[in-house]
C-alpha cells in the first residue's frame, strides 16, 4: 500500500492525505495501523493543524478507514476530472491536530 501526504499549505495551517492499499492486503488491518503512525507523526513533526482525506462518497471502506483513524467528515463536494468531463462526488474528512481539541 502507499501513504502520502501532500498539498501541503502552511499559510492554512492543513495538508491533505492520500492512501491506497492493494487488494491482497484490504482487511488485513496494516492500513489503518499504518495510517495511524503517519497520520501521529504529521502532528508530532509537521504540526500543523489538521489534515484532510478526500474520497468518493461511495467508498465506504475508504471512509471507515479514515473513521477508525479519527477523522470525521468534514464536507461534501463535487470534483471535476481535469481528463473528462465526469464529476465525482467526494466526501472530505478531517483530522484536527490533538492540541486543539
């Protein structure tokens, strides 16, 4: 699988997060252990104030996933494919940093 964190915006205190897990893999539980030592070093190291996952709203995996991990939904959008015209229908969740809460 791959963890990454980009979109990086110090002015807004945020980055984004993306992961993906081969199919041999799903359910296995490494993710979200993985997830959760990325997800506590980008607050430990980068500290900045939140951290935003986008996927499709029917990925329901994906969205349970991220739930396990603490993030909770956040706001719905609309993505428009910059190679087609087909619009996806994302769901944001967000982690806030532990100093906040």
């Amino acid at each position: 699988g791959i963890i990454s964190i980009w979109n990086i915006y110090p002015s807004d205190e945020k980055a984004e997060l993306g992961c993906g897990t081969i199919p041999a893999f799903r359910g296995s539980g490494l993710m979200t252990e993985a997830l959760r030592e990325v997800v506590d070093y980008y607050f430990r190291e980068i500290d900045l104030n939140s951290l935003e996952a986008f996927t499709e709203e029917t990925n329901l995996k994906s969205i349970s996933l991220l739930e396990r991990c603490g993030f909770i939904e956040d706001r719905r959008v609309i993505d428009q494919s910059p190679f087609d015209e087909r619009e996806y229908k994302m769901v944001v969740l967000t982690r806030t940093h532990p100093k906040l809460l």
